[in-house]
C-alpha cells in the first residue's frame, strides 16, 4: 500500500499462517466501510478487518447522472485505500466460502481468516449472463446500462445522439439496487429528447417486470401522473429475457391470465436493468436463506442478526432485510447492527431496531427529484418538513450536490448527517 495511508494492510497467501480478527467485515463498499467506522468511533480498541478485493471505491447513486450527462464518471471514484478507516485492517482479497462453524472466512487464495464476530456486506451480483445476448450485445448499437461503471458513459453517448424510434427502459424480475434507477435515467432521457428536438420521433417505453410502477402508492400515483404528462408508455409484467443484437429485437417473457408468452419489441435504444443476486459465494454457503434464488443473508429484518449464527450479521444489498436496496437504507441499517453487535460482545440483549427506513431520490428530469423516503410499512418518512411526493428544485440540489458530498465526508466516516440536510434545506428556502 501507498505510504501516504495509515490503513493496515494484509496480503493473503495460500503458505501464510490462518489469519485471525475480532471482527472480519466481508466487503469494502458502503455498507462495510460505514458499519467499520460506526464501530470504531464507538471503540477505537476494537480489532476490525475488512476483507475487499478492489483498489477502487465507487460512488454508484451517481452513475444515473453519469448515464445522463451530467455527473463525470471519474468523480464517483476514490482509492479504497483511502476510504477504509485507518483503524482497521484491509485483507485485499476476494472471499471463496465461508465456514460459520468453525468461524472462518475462506479467500480465493485458499487464506483462512478466522474471526469471533462476522459482518456479511459484500454488496449485490450483477447477473447479466441470464439476458441471452446481453454481454455480446451491451456497450455498442445501443444497448447499455447504468448499472456497469463501464457502460454509464456509454448511455449519455447513445442519449445525445439518439434520432428517434424506441428507446426502450426495463426492469427485470428480481430484487435490484436502487429500485428507482431504470426509471430515472428514462425521464431525464426523456428530457435530453425534447431538448434536442426528437422527442416527437421518439417512442419511450418502460418494460417492467411488476405489476405496478413503484412499490410505495403514494410515490406511485405521483409517477404515474408524471409518465401520463411525458406520454410514455409501460408495459407490466414484461421481464426481458433475450437481446438480438443482429435484428435490434427484445425478446420479454410476459405474465398473462392465460400464463407467460413471448414478445418482441424493436429498440433503437435499450437500457437494460440486469436481474441481480446474492454473489455466489454466498448462494452456496450456510449463511443464504434456505430454498430462495436470490441467495441472500438470512438475518433478523429488525435486528441485522442471522437468524441461526448468532456472532453473524449483515446488512446491505446481499442482506434478506425486506427494504430497497439503497446506499441510504445503509445508512440507517448501520446504527442498528452497531448498536447490537457491541450488546452481543457484552452479553447484553439486542433492544436495536431497523424500521426498513429506504430512500430513493427518484430524479424526474433535470433540476426536479421526488425524495422517495419510507419504512417497512411502505409509511412515509420524510427528513424534510415538505410533501415528499413532489417533485422539487431543492431535491434535485440534494441528489446532485449534497448527497455526494456527505457520502464521502459523514457517512463513510460513520458519522450522522440529518442536521447538515436540514441546514442545506434551509439555506435554500
């Protein structure tokens, strides 16, 4: 590592002896680095290592704008070296199995990594080998995605110069990150359109796999009104399944009352929503929920505690907590495992509760954002005194601007920000 950090570092090796912390934090992306943080601002005694195979850490809430042409892709970017706590121990490595029996951690390497206390937050799995033509097919001729760091720019590039016909938005069948980010990136394509005089040869459809256009109804309605006024179409219960690059064809799989049946829909632009898991390495380990595709860490939804190894916890998108899959769910998750995790080394009882607080600033075009806040009961849970199902100048300002800056400045610090969006608020007001 550069000497210009403090981060303690550990190079795995398949001849080094087993390797032992207090704590082993499997995963360097929002949720570990925050949770690490959270703990060691409680207890800088603690010993913390977070096992992270990748040099870089991004910041993805602004991959939207990067596919929009307003946010550069290099700006989402920093070392991880320089996100990590200075506190903790960084093993670069990527993480094969994992044996909570014995307490150990497995690298691909062969490492084994013992531990007393396991946190599991290693993020969500892009499965894009299960769209039939997708790898082949994304990054030319108009397809692409938000979702791949790679590809963001390459969505702006097609936008800007897109002469009409179909630009096609989708949404696929399973639990994704971000949950409003396929529609996002259609509204401001939507607005790139009219601004650049082919809106009117242009046909904008959302193909999604649900049955409704937003889980929470309030947000719904409020979506619904906006896609009557920007006249696009959507399409329920259409899960894209095949990319025929030659013929420029989406093949969905449709859900009817007379059972699924195949369609094809002509794109000219495609921005594909991945279906995504649990990483494998998970899927295939005791610590996955039992019997369910998706993979994901089976834990309390109140407590982040596994619900059979008790020094086990997660959080996150691998995590089974039943909320959207959102930087700032983690946000609020991370108190809670902190709170219980330092009980749990106490012996004390897990009174920490996660409420599922969600939010997701669903951008509706350039300079207008609804922040979508709310809880496991799809209540709303607004951090602003104002109606959260409008779309508003200052929410945009949030999304563009401050939400950035506190990620890298507060929460990756493990530190609480409430009081620095409601000063931003009011200095705007």
């Amino acid at each position: 590592m550069s000497s210009s950090t403090q981060v303690k570092s550990q190079e795995t090796s398949p001849n080094s002896n087993k390797l032992y912390h207090q704590i082993v934090v499997v995963g360097g992306g929002a949720g570990g680095i925050t949770v690490t943080a959270q703990l060691l601002n409680q207890n800088k005694n603690l010993d913390i290592a977070i096992i992270e195979p990748s040099d870089k850490h991004y910041y993805q809430p602004a991959w939207t704008l990067v596919g929009a042409g307003n946010y550069q892709i290099e700006d989402t970017e920093k070392n991880e070296k320089d996100c990590i706590p200075s506190a903790a121990t960084w093993i670069k490595a990527a993480v094969e199995q994992f044996d909570p029996e014995n307490n150990l951690v497995i690298t691909k390497t062969g490492q084994q990594v013992g531990y007393e206390y396991l946190i599991v937050c290693p993020g969500i799995q892009l499965d894009w080998h299960l769209i039939k033509g997708l790898k082949e097919a994304i990054g030319k001729d108009g397809v692409t995605s938000n979702y791949g760091k790679e590809y963001a720019p390459y969505t702006w590039e097609t936008i800007k110069n897109f002469q009409g016909g179909n630009a096609i938005f989708t949404y696929p069948a399973t639990p994704i990150k971000c949950a409003g980010a396929p529609q996002k990136i259609m509204y401001l394509a939507d607005d790139a359109f009219r601004k650049q005089k082919v809106r009117n040869q242009s046909n904008i459809i959302y193909c999604t796999a649900g049955a409704t256009i937003f889980a929470v109804p309030q947000y719904g309605k409020s979506l619904e009104k906006i896609i009557d006024r920007k006249n696009i179409q959507v399409k329920y219960q259409h899960n894209l399944k095949e990319i025929k690059a030659e013929s420029k064809e989406a093949i969905f799989a449709v859900t009817t009352e007379a059972g699924v049946k195949e369609v094809s829909i002509k794109y000219d632009l495609i921005h594909v929503t991945p279906p995504m898991s649990a990483p494998d390495f998970i899927k295939n380990s005791p610590l996955a929920v039992k019997d369910n595709s998706g993979g994901w860490v089976d834990v309390d939804k109140y407590t982040l505690q596994h619900n059979v190894f008790k020094n086990v916890f997660s959080l996150g998108d691998a995590s089974s907590l039943p909320t959207s899959k959102t930087a700032a769910a983690i946000r609020k998750e991370a108190p809670t495992l902190v709170e219980n995790l330092l009980s749990l080394m106490e012996s004390k009882e897990l009174n920490g509760k996660y409420n599922g607080y969600a939010c997701c600033p669903l951008v509706t075009g350039y300079g207008k954002t609804i922040m979508a806040e709310f809880d496991y009961e799809k209540n709303l849970t607004p951090s602003f005194p104002l109606d959260p199902t409008k779309e508003r100048y200052s929410m945009w300002l949030v999304k563009r601007y401050v939400l950035p800056w506190l990620y890298w400045n507060r929460m990756l610090k493990g530190k609480a920000f409430e009081g620095d969006m409601l000063k931003f608020l009011h200095s705007k007001s």
